[in-house]
C-alpha cells in the first residue's frame, strides 16, 4: 500500500502552520502528546539515513540540533547517528538511543517498512517518534516533511516546460529514487500524473539506494537500449542521480544535452544548472522542515500537545491520520537562483560561481 495524503479530511490551503488542527476540521486525538518530561532538559534522538546526499550532514543535522537548543532554552540535547545507508545499522542505533533513554526521537528512515520493529520498541520504552523527512511505518506520533506529490508534478512540470514541442518527437527516461524509500514512491506517481500522455518514456528504473554510480550505470543501459540521438528529456528523482546521469551523457558523446530534472539544491546541482548541464532543482527551504521536526520533537518529549504545530495529517501503510507539517518545495532554475538559494543563505555567490563557471554566472547576473 503506498502513502497516501489525507487530503479529503483537511483542507490545506486554509490551514497555516501555525493555526490549530481543529479549525482545519481534524479530530482532537490526531495531535497525540507523547512523553513526560518537565522541564527543557530534553534528550533527543536524532538518526539520519546517509551521507551520499549531501543535505543531511550539511542542513538537516546543524539545523535540527539547533532548532532543539532554541526550543529549550539551550537546555536540550541531540544524540545524533548517521546510518550510512544501512537499515540493519540503522536499527541497531534506534535500540542504542533507547539504552541511553533519549526522550524522543526523530527519525529518517533507511528503509519505511524495516524500521517499523524499531519504532515499536521506543513506543514499548514510552519513546515518542517522529518521522523526518521520510514516512516511517510503525506507531509514529508525528511526522515533519515536505509535499513529495507536489515536489513530483514540480519536476515533470519543469521537464515538459523544458521539452516544449520535442515532448513527443523522441523518448525520455524516468530515473526514479529507492524502491525502499516511500517518498521515491510519491515522487514518481506524481511525476507520472503529470507526464504521463505528453511524453513517450522509452525506459524506466528505481535506482538502488539513490546512488549516482547506480544513476550512471542505469543510464547508460538506457542509451545503448534506445540510442542517445532519441533520448529528448530525463527525469532524474534528485541532484545526485542527476550528477551521475549527466556523465553517462557525456561519456556517450551525447551532444547538446537533454534537460535533466533534479531535487535538493545540491551544490554541485547548482553549479550544473548554471553551466547548463542540468535544467532544474526543486529546492526544499530545509529550515522549515527541520523546525517543525525540532518543534514537534521537544513538544512529544514534555507530553504536550502539537496542534498547533500541524498543518495537514496522513496515512501510512500502517498509521492513520499522523499529525504533520508539510513544507512546499520550488522549481529552481537559472533564472531564480539569487532569489532562493542565495537571498535564503543556503550558498554564496562565491561558492556557487567558481572560476569556471564565472562567465556563466555573469550570464545570468550572478555576481
């Protein structure tokens, strides 16, 4: 069974983050407290996934860890492990973190379904979970991410943009996340509403663990199967599989460049969407996301309520109506760099325009 939003029950446009689940027409009980801690002396959990994708180490972490000091005064603390890529590893830190009796925890599943043992054994140790990011399966209490069906029709949006009149006069090839991640599910359904019907998609892959040597490999297999003069677009899940999709491409002799889709605002993303080797990013503002999980986070831990928190509730294949703070993302091309990445403090101009990309940069009056 995939996520599915609980859009019927709450209507979103009227709801901001701030304002109560019950004036968004919620039941009560959906905003569960969880722990029972009296003061701002919280312990937090804090397990990311991996370390390919360089947004966990670089903003998630530093932002959630701040976040959590801001929400306690500077009295909480964030115990934090890093997966690698690895559920097994993964469990073996969530069974850690409840031998040193953190209060809650927020987690960023490996894998949705293996971690749901896991989050059972914090329920059973009287734990809190929040899910980060990725929909974990299990009794979560709460659940802080972004909009992943909005974030898919962004992505085909942006390549049907980009194709224009070529959207049906060759083939494109859909690069899809992890089969284990659910929202690689969501990004694919969603991308495929939008393209299904305006493009012909010649070849398709789940790409194991979001790598870009898998991207890179897949790709290939792709431009031997359909030749690389009838690939006219790809869809690539996020900037790393982009990367590696790229230099298939190129290795190929593949000239001039199909647009590439992309997601999280990688560096190295930026920097191909300024040189033009890569058409887009869909650009997630982290800070929102990583308050909301803080937020949420300290509020479980202290047993109070989080309604006035949430702006929107889902369903998991084995939770219903999981109180959540859902965070739009934005297309990001070349023509809007400054105004989100930059102006928003995620990078400098120094960083992105390196001397090789400085008459690129210029180009689009970056500088």
């Amino acid at each position: 069974m995939n996520t599915r939003l609980g859009r019927a029950t709450v209507a979103v446009a009227a709801c901001a983050i701030t304002v109560s689940l019950a004036a968004c027409g919620a039941e009560e009980d959906d905003a569960r407290p969880g722990g029972s801690v009296k003061s701002d002396a919280v312990k937090v959990g804090l397990l990311l996934p991996e370390n390919e994708t360089a947004r966990y180490e670089k903003f998630d972490k530093p932002l959630i860890e701040k976040k959590v000091r801001n929400f306690t005064l500077g009295k909480g603390k964030v115990l934090y492990a890093n997966a690698q890529q690895d559920a097994a590893v993964q469990s073996t830190q969530v069974d850690a973190m409840i031998a040193d009796k953190v209060d809650v925890l927020i987690i960023d599943a490996v894998d949705s379904k293996a971690i749901a043992d896991s989050v059972r054994k914090a329920k059973r140790a009287g734990i809190p979970v929040v899910a980060y990011d990725r929909l974990a399966e299990g009794p979560i209490d709460a659940y802080a991410s972004f909009d992943n069906e909005d974030v898919g029709k962004v992505q085909g949006k942006a390549l049907l943009d980009a194709l224009g009149d070529k959207a049906r006069s060759g083939r494109i090839v859909m690069m899809n996340g992890s089969p284990t991640d659910p929202n690689a599910r969501q990004f694919k359904q969603s991308a495929h509403a939008v393209l299904d019907g305006a493009v012909n998609v010649g070849k398709e892959y789940d790409t194991a663990d979001w790598k870009p040597e898998n991207a890179t490999a897949n790709m290939a297999a792709a431009i031997s199967s359909l030749g690389k003069s009838a690939i006219v677009g790809v869809y690539s899940a996020n900037d790393g599989m982009a990367g590696g999709i790229i230099t298939a491409l190129k290795r190929a002799g593949v000239s001039p460049l199909p647009p590439v889709t992309g997601q999280d605002a990688e560096l190295a993303g930026v920097q191909r969407i300024v040189a033009g080797t890569q058409y887009m990013s869909v650009y997630k503002p982290y800070a929102p996301e990583a308050a909301a999980a803080a937020e949420m986070a300290v509020a479980l831990a202290k047993g109070e309520r989080i309604d006035g928190i949430i702006n929107q509730v889902v369903d998991s294949p084995t939770s219903k109506r999981v109180p959540s703070v859902l965070v739009p993302g934005v297309a990001l091309t070349r023509s809007n760099i400054r105004s989100t990445v930059v102006n928003d403090g995620v990078y400098t101009v120094a960083e992105i325009c390196t001397d090789e990309l400085k008459a690129a940069c210029e180009e689009i009056g970056l500088n």
